[in-house]
C-alpha cells in the first residue's frame, strides 16, 4: 500500500481544537461545522452532476477484530436518478475482485429493485470459482468479508456517512481538526482533513478519521478511520480504509453494464435468480 500513498512531506499544517470558550468569549464554532457544510455540498454537487464513475477500489477492513488483507477491485457504479419523486435511472453497481488470489475473479452485481432486491455473485478464487448465487446484499453470507453491503457503496455513500457522523460531534467538544496540502494518492494531489478526538468518549465512533480531497476533482478519493490504541502508548488501530483510484466520472455506464447475463462477465450464464 505504500505505492499509493505518499502521505506527510514538506505540507503545511493548523490546528484547530475545541473546548469550552473562555469566561466572557463569543462562543467558537464547531471545528467541524465548515467540514459539515462542505460535505453537504460536495453531496448536492453529485447528485446535480455526477451520474455514475468506473474506478478501481482498494479497500481494507478490521473484521471481527482481525485486520484483513488489502482488496482490489474494478467498480463501476451509478448513482440512482429520480424525477418528481419516481426513481428513473435505480443505482447500480459491479465489482470484480483483482487481489487477493483468494478472491481474484470474483464478482458481485447489483441493480436497485432487480430480482428481488438481491445480489449476484460469483465465487472467484481458486475453489469453485464459478459457482453463482443470489443473496440478500445485508445476510451474513454476504457481508462475511465486508463491514458494510454492497447498496452502501461508493463515494457518495461514504459522504453521506461522514455528515451523519459529522453532525453528531457537532453536539460535543473535545474534537481537532488538521489540515495538511500536498498529500499524493497514486499521482493525484490531495489536501487532507484530518479529524481527531483525544480522550475516548463513548459517543464518539473514532479515534481518527482522514479524509483525502482530490485537489481538481474537488472528491473525496480515500477515507481513513482509526480507533484508540489497546495500550495507553500504542498505536491507533486501523478500522477501514477505502481508496478509489483511476476514477472517471460520469462514464456512459447502461444496464447492460449491471447484467450479470452480460458475455464479458464470468457469472454462470445458465443461472436464473
């Protein structure tokens, strides 16, 4: 992972930290309520103009405790589309998994409101690679090897879960946020919010969140979060991180791109949901 990332050079840095404002001071604004705002806008912007994107997805994930292995996967993903309350264009995604070797091959489709709101697989791997299934995309089949199901995938997604958790430190202290220019993912430059609460609380959900804006695509292109150490001076634990490379934005992406009948997919082509 060292390749994609190119984190702290020669980058500015400021602090801001929240506590109680001094005895006769204005009251401070949250050190987050700009980062909410922008993430608000940031998610109007895609729902105005960003109607779907082809990237390659590296993701890692504490599962159970245990810190799985990197994962790479071609995506392709649209985002759904709604007039006047009706859903014209229903979101859609489809992976292909690259690395490990254990999942190598694999593949996962889905369309919003497609055979029964399940689903498609492929098993890839060395052992029965081939083997094609149906699954509800939140069974525990399903999400053995993911913190989250597949219909919560994708940027915007990952937004929309920073401004819930976002607008919930907005009611305590005790938050800092950094700012550092300069960072590199895999060729792109980014500018880093970094997000920390020092003392563990129990309605805080992190220790550490990153978050890397593309400096001209002006999106969040890796996200980052960590829990408090186990040992008073450990380091912090890794929870997920998810990384969207060589991302192209509104690629012309159809259902065809979505149907698992589709001859340039590996799913069984005899298989009926």
């Amino acid at each position: 992972m060292k390749r994609l990332i190119r984190m702290f050079g020669p980058i500015g840095t400021f602090v801001l930290l929240l506590g109680g404002p001094a005895f006769g001071a204005p009251p401070t604004e949250h050190p987050l309520a700009r980062v909410v705002a922008l993430a608000d806008e940031c998610l109007q912007r895609i729902d105005d103009e960003i109607f779907g994107y082809t990237c390659t997805l590296v993701k890692r994930e504490r599962i159970n405790g245990r810190l799985r292995s990197y994962e790479f996967a071609e995506m392709k993903l649209r985002h759904r589309r709604s007039q006047k309350g009706l859903v014209t264009v229903p979101f859609a995604v489809y992976m292909r998994f690259l690395k490990p070797a254990e999942m190598a091959g694999r593949e996962v489709v889905l369309i919003e409101g497609r055979h029964h709101g399940q689903l498609i697989a492929r098993r890839g791997g060395p052992r029965l690679p081939y083997m094609t299934m149906a699954l509800d995309p939140r069974s525990d089949l399903a999400m053995r090897e993911s913190r989250y199901p597949i219909t919560d995938i994708g940027i915007r997604s990952m937004i929309d879960k920073l401004l819930e958790v976002g607008r919930e430190d907005l009611d305590h202290d005790e938050t800092e946020l950094r700012y550092f220019e300069g960072a590199m993912v895999e060729g792109r430059r980014c500018t880093v919010m970094e997000v920390r609460h020092p003392v563990r609380r129990d309605h805080f959900r992190y220790h550490i969140a990153r978050i890397f804006i593309d400096d001209d695509l002006l999106l969040p292109i890796r996200y980052a979060s960590y829990d408090w150490p186990e040992e008073p001076d450990g380091d912090p634990r890794l929870v997920g991180e998810y990384t969207y490379l060589d991302l192209k934005l509104n690629v012309a992406l159809t259902d065809r791109d979505f149907d698992y009948r589709n001859p340039a997919y590996g799913f069984r082509k005899d298989f009926r949901p």
